[in-house]
C-alpha cells in the first residue's frame, strides 16, 4: 500500500493499481473509488499506515499514541475527571512509581494533552481541552 495525492489536493491510500485506473481509499472517511493514474502523484515520506491512523479523530490519535499503558489512560482519565492536581496528590493517590509517575506526565505534555499548573501553590497539571476531547471521543 502506498500513500498518494489527488487532482483535489487530498490524500488517499493507493488499495489497486491497474493500467489506467488506481482504486483510492479516503483514510478520513473509508470511501473507496476510482481516480486516473495521470491525476495521482506520490506523497513522498507518507507512511501509509500514518495515512490510515487519520481514520481516527486527532484528539482520539493524540491520546492513543501518548498513552502507554492502561495505567498511563487511567492517570490521563484521572486528570480529565478530577481536574488540576498537584504531584503531591498524584504520588499519594496513584500507584506509580516517581520516576514511572514522571515519565507519563512527560509524555502528556509532550502530546499536548497536559499543561503544569500551581495547585494549592505547588506545582501540578491539569488537562487540556485537547485531552478533554480525547477521551470523550473515545468514550463513544
């Protein structure tokens, strides 16, 4: 499978080749059809399984490829529900580790989906509204 473009600019991935024709799926939507070889050109560096991950809401994508572990989902779910907490409350309530503790959050807010925050004047986090969306997307 290959990731190619469109006369219209979009992406698609390339599910057949013939002679003349190349059979395209929309990885937003899943819709299969027919496009001429002359109008297709190839989306250099598109993996195609990247491509297919589109299939998937950004906040949703955001979150599943963040998130580790059921714990890790469980921290995030955590955040989302029980709003800002410091890391005095997340050490205490959870059951990781520190160092464990300090890596998804790390995770998380490289993805966007937490920001530091002062809760009760020391430093905790809190979820984003991309995060909020995430996990509500997922709850679907």
């Amino acid at each position: 499978m290959r990731t190619v473009r469109g006369p219209d600019g979009r992406t698609y991935l390339l599910v057949k080749r013939s002679r003349d024709a190349s059979r395209v799926r929309d990885p937003k939507t899943g819709e299969e059809r027919y496009l001429s070889n002359d109008e297709l050109e190839a989306a250099g560096g598109e993996s195609p399984l990247e491509t297919a991950a589109r299939a998937v809401p950004d906040p949703a994508r955001r979150v599943l490829v963040a998130v580790p572990t059921e714990q890790g989902l469980g921290l995030l779910v955590e955040l989302v529900e029980r709003g800002p907490l410091s890391v005095v409350e997340l050490m205490d309530a959870y059951d990781l580790c520190e160092s464990d503790l300090h890596g998804l959050l790390t995770e998380f807010k490289l993805a966007g989906l937490i920001e530091e925050t002062r809760v009760y004047g020391e430093r905790g986090y809190e979820a984003t509204p991309l995060a909020h969306e995430g996990i509500d997307q997922l709850r679907r």
